[in-house]
C-alpha cells in the first residue's frame, strides 16, 4: 500500500535505497526519462557552489518576481517544513502537490533505488513541469557533476564559491572540489562563477567544454559606494546602482552580484529590468542567514557549517559586536570539519553550550562527542557546557545571559531549525 501523507512519503524514502547519498545519475535520469522528461520551464537557472547557493536562489527569485515572472525554486535543505524546497510564485508547495509527485515518481521508478534528495529533486521537477513558469531555479545538493539537479541541462549555471566541504564525497583540495562543481556548467551557455579567486580546475573545465565563462572580477564587477549606503554592478559597459541586501552577511553582495551577472547573461530570453532588480535585492529573504530576533538578549541564527561560512561569519561579529558577551548554541554532524569551525570563530566567542544532534540526525554528533572534537581548539576557554539538544543548549545559554549579552545558533541546518522553533516558541521577534 503507497503512503497518503507527506509524512509517510517522507519516511518511505528514507527506507528506499540503503544510503542517504548515492551520486551518480543514471538512475535518476532513467526515472525522469520513464516519467516523459518534461522541461521543468522555458529558462532553467542552476546553482551550485559550497555556500552562498541559497541566498543567490533567493536574489534570482526577488529580482524575476520583480520583474514580472512566474518563478519556481527548489532548494534544499529545509528548515520547518519540507514543503520549503519547492516554491511557486513565492509559495511552497501544497502537501497534495508533492504527494501527487511521489505517486508518479513511484510508479515509475519500478525497481530503481531513489534516495530521498533523488525523489525530492524529481518532484520539484515534475511541479515545475505542471505549472505555468516563466523560470525555474535549481539548487544543486552537493557538489554538481554526479548531482541530482544536474539531469537537467541548465541555460545558465553559477557557482557561487569553492571551498572545504563534503570531502569524503567531492575530494580533499579546492582544486578537486572545483571540478566537481564545474559539471553544471554546459557547452555554449553561461557559466558564472562568483568567487574572485577560484580554483584553476573550474575555469578549466569551463574553457574546455566551451562554456560562456563570465568570472567575477574580470567580466563583472562590484564594490560598495563610497558613502557605504550602496553598492554597484559593472559589466559589459554596464554599470547599476544598488541598494544593499537585507540579507546582513558582508558576501551576500557576492551572491547578489553572481546573480545579477546570470540574468545579463540570459538578458534576451528574461529581460533587463535593472529597476527591478534592485528591487529584488532589497526583497530577498532567506531564513537563518543571519537572522536576528530582538529581545534582552538578542538571538541571531546561522546556517554555517563548515569553516568558510564560519569565517563570513566571523567577519560579520567583528563588524557588529555585541554591547556584551556573545554565547554560542553550536550542534555538528560528524562529517564536518568542526575543528575548521571552531577555529574561525574561537576569537569571537565568550562562552560554548555545545548541542547534541544525534537525535536528528544518524551524522549528528553528542556534544561529548563534540566537545573531545574541540578538546584542543578551546583550551584556553572556559570548558564548554554539554546539553542533550539545541532546545536545552538555548534555554541554558538565555539563562546565563544578561542584558546585552547576545546568542549566536549556528553549525548546523538542524541548530538553525531548532533555534527558530525555540524563538516561535518564545515569542521572540525578528529585529
């Protein structure tokens, strides 16, 4: 008997293929091919890189919602609900949308193993197909070449950045993981890559297959205004003048730049509508990028989770300290490099209630665990607090907190999940 709930579906697929990550696409390509292989939308924008993918989604979509289109965006992973990583038009996707998707893709699949970032990413695919989109936004779970997003043959690709993650999946050097990420790109079609210095390898890959390479900082530039109230695009003879993300984090101008080089790209199948978008970059709204929520003290929540994303934000507490002590609630899975983290932020941080996420997650590390981790990057700190989960992590780092003090969730999809049910709970508000 098929499941006939989102929640039986959910836990039917994790129950399908015997491992969480299996890439390689030849059999989610065989699938999508026995279900027709519709064209999720006339214009297919795909995202990839080792941070900043979400919120670069979150600009296309500001920015082509400003102009006028119908855009859906596939993200991944979710923070509250599942129904997060299929959006149209600005809204998630129904319970009975999805179901319908898993039933198809169900029947279809006969006998082929799925993974359940495989049946998500098909669903997405078939929603889109079903719906009347102007473009559809696709972000790449992990590493690019082998992922699932990547049957489709994008008519832009960006990489945001490369660094250190996944390692056990996509190599251990820039070089390596670059080439990984390199493989959304396709013959003839723009490829843009955010990063100002990123590894050989990528460009290579991009020259090589013939790639309509657009770099950042030779075929497109930014830099904020002078008077730190803007910032400005140049390509192409080009120039726009805009107003600064909501979005708090120093490199979210890298993301929104990255996005505005992909719609000039694409400029005679989407429009150039430079009105809108700056609108769109005042607009984007991603959840736990930096998300602070007001109160004695303030809570902020951060999706970082490996050291290059630890070290934006590193910066970012540098440039806005708090009157206080700065608490962190900090939750790991195992294949992190969390001594990389820690060491980004050690300087910034005055005290650690370190969060057990075994409960969450088969990756998710106890915070013993966690903390014989980082026995050696916190000595010279007071020994961190030890907590079964997030929620005890929160209630006891807002207990020791005084007026001016500020608690920074971070480490983990799971920590920012957490933390944002316990600031609903709360009653906590977004400053």
């Amino acid at each position: 008997m098929l499941p006939t709930t989102l929640a039986d579906w959910l836990d039917h697929q994790q129950r399908v293929h015997p491992r969480a990550i299996a890439l390689g696409l030849d059999r989610v390509r065989e699938v999508w091919q026995r279900l027709g292989a519709p064209a999720p939308a006339p214009v297919v924008i795909t995202i990839g890189g080792t941070n900043g993918k979400g919120s670069t989604v979150a600009f296309l979509d500001a920015m082509l919602t400003a102009s006028g289109k119908r855009v859906g965006a596939y993200t991944s992973p979710h923070l509250l609900r599942y129904n997060e990583r299929v959006r149209i038009a600005g809204r998630d996707a129904d319970d009975v949308a999805l179901i319908d998707a898993f039933t198809r893709i169900e029947a279809a699949r006969g006998d082929i193993e799925l993974t359940y970032f495989e049946y998500g990413t098909l669903a997405a695919l078939w929603i889109f197909a079903h719906n009347t989109l102007d473009v559809a936004l696709l972000e790449v779970g992990l590493g690019g070449r082998l992922d699932a997003v990547n049957i489709v043959d994008a008519d832009a690709a960006i990489v945001t950045t490369v660094d250190l993650d996944h390692q056990d999946w996509l190599g251990n050097d820039r070089g390596s993981i670059g080439r990984e990420k390199a493989g959304i790109f396709r013959s003839g079609r723009p490829a843009i890559v955010g990063e100002i210095d990123p590894p050989r390898s990528l460009i290579e890959h991009a020259e090589r297959i013939g790639a309509d390479l657009r770099l950042a900082g030779r075929d497109f530039l930014f830099e904020r205004a002078a008077d730190g109230n803007g910032w400005h695009w140049r390509g192409d003879g080009i120039e726009l003048a805009l107003p600064l993300p909501r979005l708090a984090a120093p490199c979210q101008i890298d993301n929104a730049a990255a996005a505005v080089a992909a719609l000039y790209a694409l400029r005679a199948r989407v429009g150039w509508n430079p009105q809108a978008i700056g609108q769109g970059v005042e607009d984007a709204r991603i959840g736990a990028r930096l998300q602070r929520f007001g109160g004695g003290p303030e809570l902020v929540i951060d999706v970082a989770h490996n050291p290059q994303a630890a070290r934006v934000l590193a910066e970012w507490l540098h440039e806005q300290p708090a009157p206080g002590r700065t608490l962190a609630v900090f939750g790991a899975l195992g294949d992190k490099d969390v001594r990389g983290i820690v060491a980004a932020l050690a300087g910034r941080i005055d005290e650690w209630f370190l969060a057990g996420l075994d409960s969450d997650s088969p990756r998710g590390l106890d915070a013993k665990a966690l903390r014989e981790l980082l026995s050696t990057s916190l000595a010279a700190q007071a020994i961190p607090w030890l907590h079964a989960d997030v929620t005890a992590a929160l209630a006891a780092a807002f207990s020791s907190a005084q007026p001016g003090d500020r608690v920074l969730a971070f480490g983990s999809f799971f920590v920012a999940a957490s933390a944002l049910q316990f600031a609903a709970e709360s009653g906590l508000r977004t400053a």
